[in-house]
C-alpha cells in the first residue's frame, strides 16, 4: 500500500492487503459512481436520518434502512469517492486491485477539503459507522449485464471497515475499509463519472444532489431539462414540492455550481445547460449547411445539431479561439469522437 506524503510522493501504510498502487489524489480526478449519482441512496438532511426510504422510478426498486447511527448522509459518501478514485487510478494504470484498501485518515480529509482537526477524526469514524450500518435492497445491477435475471440483493456501501493505526493522542492515522460487492463491480466495470474538485466545496446537501444530477443527466449534452416534481424525487429530498421549489430557486440565484447552470423554465421545470455552452450567440462558430449534412453523413442516426452544440462546448471549454476554418475544425473534432 502506498499513500501521499507530499506532492507527487508516496510511502508505503501498513495494514493493507498486498500491493496496491494509490496515487496522489490530488493529481487525478475524483470519480463517483453512476448508480450513488442517478438514484438518491444518500440522506440530505443534516440531523440523524432514521427513515427508511422506498424510492420507484421506471423499472428500479429501492429500498434504504439505515442503522441506530442513521443513513449515510452525502458528505459521507466523499468516503466512497476517495476509494472510487484510488482504484480507478490503479486499474488505468495496469495495477491489480481488490475490494480492500487502507487510507490515510489526514489525507482523505485535506482530500474532501475538510478540517484535520480531532473533532473531525470523530466525524469521520461516525461516516464509516453510518457508511457500513446503512443496508440497500435493489434490483439495480452493476458491472456487466450478460446475465438477463433480474436480481434483487441486500447489502451495505461498505462491507467492514477497521482502524489501522491510531496516534497516542487517539486519533485515527490510517484505516482500512472494504468496499461492496455490489459497488466494486461498478468501479471494475467503470461505470463512473469524473466531478469536478469544485464539488466538494459545496457545503448545501442539496447543492451538491443536484450537481451529481446535473453530471450524470446533463453531461456535455446542450442541456438536460426535468419537472421540479421529478427533480424533487431523484433528489432524495424529503422537503414539500413547495418548499423544495424555494430551495432550488435560490440555489439558481446563488449560482454556485461548478460546471452547470441552473434555469427556471415555464411548466414548473428547471434546466440545467453546462457552463461552457452559454456562449454569445455573437461569437459562437458558425457552420455551413453542407458541413451539417457531411456530419449526418458520417454520424447516422445522430442529433448533429447536438454535436454542434458539444462541439461549440468544446470550444468554449478550451480558450474560445478565433477559428479560421470552423467547418475544417468542427469535422476534425467529430472523427476524434469516432
């Protein structure tokens, strides 16, 4: 096992199973996975959640039960990023992985950018406490699907979870934690989105709920476009419509998330466009008929006014360059995504 001593260094952790590669998490990006992003197995609320919660949406069943200590809140769930983002730096680079890791303590918290203090050590134990107590029944499947069954399982986010070393004053130095089954096969199968590290600046429960939302809906899509009602429901909130309408409203005036821009719409909808998409109108390239149709061409069955806005997307996101010959670029860019 090795950890991060400082930038770019490691050093190995006793305590851990075999070798295995952790890099500086600094340097890579944090990564979630698709299911914790699309259905709301998290609490948002900030006092103990005893509730047991029966969420339906289209063809998944889920059922959530959390322990004495609560369900596991959505802060909680940086814990499961940090392990997500560790193996997944590891299987890009050709490293043997398994369902147990050891952490450092200090560097997973300065990693969810939250205090080293003692106080914070407690909270952290009482994450895992909540992370290891909360029991899901699903038929949510991850990892391949050759199997047509359907499923139905029951298990916890993280399997077990132990102190590995402690200091003389008590606190926690490192910990070893073994993921889910069920949450591993999602990560071997990379069924995961990168988030910005913006995300865990996000202190509102719900701020941070609906940019998960956001990056798995909206993606570098022109935008994504959902009911308040439905909103409300994959939020996981438990707050009346009226009162989650509010809410959201003033998280549209505060304009605080990273990537996407929240929008009230007529119809009680709210649309979500990424950052890099609102462009001027003035200085966006503009495409010649013919380059659309040459992109329909070679994309069949493809939205190519879609492409266009991903491509302009792109644009934006690297520097908005004048373009000599945006046709040429917009055609070179579509064979990169083929």
């Amino acid at each position: 096992m090795v950890s991060r001593t400082g930038q770019g260094a490691a050093r190995p952790v006793q305590g851990g199973t075999g070798d295995f590669f952790v890099c500086d998490f600094f340097g890579v990006s944090p990564k979630h996975d698709l299911a914790s992003m699309e259905h709301p197995i998290f609490s948002l609320s900030t006092r103990p959640d005893r509730r047991i919660l029966s969420y339906t949406h289209n063809d998944i069943e889920m059922t959530i039960t959390p322990s004495v200590k609560g369900r596991a809140t959505i802060f909680d769930a940086d814990i499961l990023i940090f392990c997500i983002s560790q193996l997944m730096a590891a299987l890009n680079a050709g490293k043997t992985v398994s369902r147990r890791l050891t952490l450092t303590a200090h560097d997973l918290l300065q990693a969810t950018q939250r205090e080293t203090s003692g106080d914070s050590y407690r909270r952290l134990r009482d994450a895992f406490e909540r992370l290891a107590g909360t029991r899901i029944t699903t038929n949510i499947r991850t990892g391949p699907k050759e199997d047509p069954v359907e499923t139905t399982t029951g298990f916890g986010l993280i399997e077990s979870w132990e102190i590995v070393r402690r200091t003389r004053a008590g606190r926690m130095v490192s910990v070893s934690v073994t993921l889910s089954e069920w949450l591993y096969r999602a990560v071997v199968s990379k069924s995961v989105l990168t988030l910005s590290r913006e995300y865990f600046s996000l202190r509102k429960p719900l701020e941070r709920r609906l940019y998960e939302l956001a990056r798995k809906h909206c993606g570098r899509q022109p935008d994504w476009v959902v009911s308040v009602e439905v909103l409300l429901k994959k939020s996981g909130s438990t707050s009346p419509r009226r009162v989650f309408r509010a809410m959201v409203r003033e998280i549209i005036r505060a304009d605080n998330l990273p990537d996407y821009v929240l929008e009230e719409r007529p119809g009680d909808l709210i649309a979500v466009t990424p950052r890099a998409a609102v462009i001027d109108p003035g200085e966006a390239p503009v495409l010649r008929p013919e380059t659309l149709e040459e992109a329909r061409q070679r994309c069949p069955g493809q939205d190519v006014y879609a492409l266009e806005a991903r491509w302009r997307a792109f644009w934006a996101q690297t520097g908005r360059r004048p373009l000599r010959a945006p046709d040429k670029a917009f055609l070179g860019w579509l064979d990169r995504q083929t």
